[in-house]
C-alpha cells in the first residue's frame, strides 16, 4: 500500500513527526480514505518506506488504537469498522447550514440588540459614564480583595452569594432604598439577565405564561422564551403597565415582569393606586411579580416612589438589581431580593442551575460599598447625569424646536423623543447609525398591537464635548427623513 502522502509536505512547523503521522493518519481513517478492515503495513515497513524511527510510527498506532480508530488482530493493524458519514457530494466540507442551529426556541427567542463597541456610541442606551468611573478606588478594593483571597474564592462562589456583599447590599438597600432587607433574602447573580433567567427557570415551569410590558425590556422576553414559557404582551399606557382584563383572563400569568419605577423604556411611573391592584391580582392569580428596579439609583425628581417589594411584607415579589448602570456592564454582578418563604431554598437551587462564581469581585465589591465608595459614587454620577440631561434637553429644545415632545427624565440615563408618524424611527436610527450615533427606536421595543415611534437617546456616556455635536447629527439625520417641513418635532401617538 502506497503510503507516502502520510509524511508528503508541506509538513507544519515546529511539530514533531509522530504527530503529524498520527493526526494524517486519524484524518484518512475519519474522511473514509482509508476504508474499515483496511490492513496497514507492519510498523518496521512503515517506517523503513518512510524513513523514519520505528517508535514513530508506533507511537501514531498505539495512540490510534487507543482511541479507537485502529485494531489489531493476528494479521496486524487494521483500520477499525466506524460509523461514518459518506463524503459529502459537493467539495465543500462544511455540513449543510439547517443541520447546525440553535433550537427553535432560541431562534424564536432571537432580539439582535447591539453589544459592544455600539455601547460606547454616543446616544447609545443602559451605559453608564466609563470615563467617570473610580478606577483607583475599586482597584484598591479588587487588589484587597485577592490579598485577602483563600483557596474557598477559587471555587464557586456562596450559595446566594459572598455573605460579605449580601450583607452591605442588604444594609444599602434598606438605608437608600427604603426595604426592610435582611441578607438572607439576598441573592447574588450574574446581572440582571442571569436574575430574570433564574426566576424563569426557578419560578414558574416549562409552558407557564410571563407577562411582559409593550413596549418593554427586550431581554427579559428572551430569557423567559428560552426557559420555555409563554411570553405574552401587556400594554404600557401613560402612567406604566395597564393589564386589561382580557390579559388576566386569558392569559393567566405565573410570571409578571415590570419596571414600575421608571418603565423602561417610556419612563412612566406606576402610581401606587395601579401598584396595590397589580399586588392584589398577582396574588389572586398565583403570579410572582418580577419587579426590576434598574433605573431606581439615578432619580431626579425626589426620592423614587416605593418599590413593589415593600408594599406589603408576604407580597409574591421578587425585586431585582444590577451594578451595569452604577458600575459597569461588564462586572456582571446584579441582585435578587426574595420573600424570607423562599429565599433559601432560591438560593440553593442557584447553585445547581448557575455554578455562580467571582468571588473575588463579590468580595471586592463588599468592601466597595463597606467603605462608602459605593453611596459616593452614585451621588456624583447622579449629579453629573442630572446636568447631562438638563443640557441635553435644552441641545434637543434648540435643534427640533421648543414644542419637542421628550419624556422619561425622573430617572436613568435616557429620554425618549416622541416622533410624528411621518417620520419612521427606525428610519432616523438608520441615518443616525450612519453617522456614527447609537440611538435606539422606540418601535424597536414595542409589538404590535402597540404602536411607538420615537427616539430612545441614551446620555450616560455623553461626555459634555460630543453633546453639541451628537445633537447636531442627529437634528441633520431627522431632517433628512422631514424634507421640506420645518424640522419642529413634535408627537406623541
Ligand atoms: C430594564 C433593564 N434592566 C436591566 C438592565 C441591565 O441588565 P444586566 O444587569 O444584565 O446588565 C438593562 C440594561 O440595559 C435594562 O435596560
């Protein structure tokens, strides 16, 4: 058998020979070249018609049989009968597109959100000011963190988290906030997404219905669709979340996800009227109500209603925090606070489902908070976003005329700008895309029936240098799309 193809060049670099012998040979066992019960030649041939070492080539055998490819037998060496595939008929090698895929579910479940670099664009939503964030301060805390460090934080972290940073989160919440929060109840999570994935998969069961607001959070429908539950609509009306009593009736919810604090992304404020009814139904429905607080830290008008959480002390809620926005994204650190009923058995199913883990940064961001950083940090960030949004609005005001209409501004690091009908966001984020802006449309966070049609203008990373200019792009890319008319936005369905 003519074998001197085994060791033909080009022979890569700096690899020994009996490697390249082995992954040659694996590769023509695998693609069927060399056929099932095929007889290789006697190691001592092999090697003298290859001119090389006969431990070479014993080497490649050994390692192959040992794998399962070769078998030998009283006659010698032979290729082993496989299951293999018959080449494909084309000369290319990949397999067809449909036989590799996610499952329809994950397809299904598919919002493309920006990520990354768009982050940092200006106008982009969710990010916080990186050029102000305290470097040296969570540096100190980070390199104190791994002076102090045990083998205990290689491993995974806590179930419900480092009780150092469940402790300061639970003395944060209850002195800023207002909750009445004892360690116990909380537990630490990967953000947000990984909270809304846990009370999903932990929470309700395969086929159960989550509500979620119209127009609403885009992540959380597609961690509940992924865990497999229903994901149903329900309409945002000017004052937050309004469930009609169809929604109730049917389309039962076991889940009910809000943002009655700052509804994200309209901004509305659920009145505590509207907040005591979603308590009451909730509870008669047997539905946990998932309240995200996101945009809680960063108010401007007065300190921020009371959360749902601490409405009532047995209240089916689970309240849920991140440090994206008062930290950074990156961290990947955010919060559940759960009724004392269930907040140990949460905890420790967390383990099993999510092997949580930084245990480093949760010790780091313990002492963060411990030693007032934290509180500081946030008081800054809240008045330099405060006039961020104060001169953004007055920029808007110049560049579309005094009557434009923009909401959402008690709170968080972004306004909305209502669009009249004739002009499409998603057109306006188009142009606005193509000028390097990383405005988001309304539309895009709304399903039908709904209707939005505005701007989602993100202004945390604005510094105060690129406002001006951000501003005048984005007045040039809604211009475009309004020819003829004066440029005067105004518009709210
Ligand atoms: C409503 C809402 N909640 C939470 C988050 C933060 O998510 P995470 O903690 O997973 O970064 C965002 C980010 O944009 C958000 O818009």
């Amino acid at each position: 058998m003519e074998l001197d193809w085994l060791l033909a060049p080009p022979l890569p670099e700096a690899m020994p020979r009996q490697r390249v012998l082995y992954l040659r040979l694996r590769e023509a066992i695998l693609s069927g070249r060399l056929s099932p019960g095929t007889l290789l030649p006697a190691t001592r041939r092999l090697a003298a018609s290859l001119d090389i070492a006969r431990n070479t080539v014993l080497f490649a055998y050994e390692q192959l049989t040992a794998e399962g490819c070769l078998q030998a037998d009283r006659q010698g060496t032979r290729v082993a009968s496989l299951a293999l595939r018959p080449a494909p008929a084309s000369s290319d090698p990949r397999p067809p597109a449909a036989a590799l895929r996610l499952s329809a579910r994950a397809m299904a479940a598919w919002a493309p959100e920006p990520a990354g670099e768009v982050a940092a664009l200006p106008f982009a939503p969710g990010t916080p000011d990186y050029g102000a964030f305290p470097f040296r301060a969570w540096r100190a805390c980070l390199e104190g963190a791994w002076r102090d460090a045990g083998w205990r934080q290689l491993g995974y972290a806590e179930h419900g988290g480092d009780p150092a940073l469940r402790a300061a989160l639970a003395g944060h919440l209850t002195t800023v906030r207002g909750l009445a929060v004892e360690p116990a109840q909380v537990v630490i999570t990967s953000g947000t997404q990984a909270a809304l994935d846990l009370c999903a998969r932990l929470l309700a069961d395969h086929g159960d219905t989550a509500w979620v607001e119209n127009p609403g959070y885009l992540a959380a429908r597609v961690a509940f669709a992924l865990a497999g539950l229903q994901v149903h609509d329900v309409p945002v009306d000017g004052e937050g979340v309004a469930p009609s009593e169809r929604d109730w009736c049917d389309h039962p919810p076991r889940l009910i996800m809000v943002t009655p604090s700052h509804q994200y992304p309209t901004g509305r404020v659920l009145p505590l009227a509207r907040r005591l009814a979603l308590l009451e139904r909730a509870r008669q429905a047997g539905a946990w109500i998932v309240e995200d607080d996101y945009d809680s830290e960063f108010r401007r008008a007065g300190p921020a209603p009371p959360a749902l959480f601490g409405l009532q002390p047995d209240a089916p809620v689970v309240y849920v925090g991140t440090f994206s926005k008062t930290l950074y994204p990156g961290l990947r650190l955010g919060y559940l606070v759960l009724p004392h009923a269930i907040a140990g058995d949460f905890a420790r199913a967390t383990v099993q489902a999510m092997r949580p883990g930084q245990g480093i940064e949760q010790r780091a961001l313990a002492d963060f908070i411990r030693r007032g950083y934290y509180t500081a940090h946030l008081r800054r960030m809240r008045a330099r976003y405060a006039a961020r949004q104060l001169a953004l609005r007055s920029a808007l005001k110049a560049a579309f005329g005094p009557a434009v209409e923009l909401s959402g501004g008690e709170a968080g690091l972004h306004l909305v700008m209502w669009l009249p009908e004739r002009i499409s966001d998603t057109e306006v984020v188009k142009q606005a895309a193509e000028q390097g802006l990383g405005v988001r449309a309304l539309s895009s966070y709304t399903r039908a029936p709904m209707r939005c049609n505005g701007l989602v203008l993100g202004y945390g990373n604005l510094a105060e240098g690129t406002l001006a200019d951000a501003v005048r792009q984005l007045a040039r890319a809604v211009r475009s799309l309004s020819a003829g008319k004066n440029g005067a936005v105004r518009g709210r369905p």
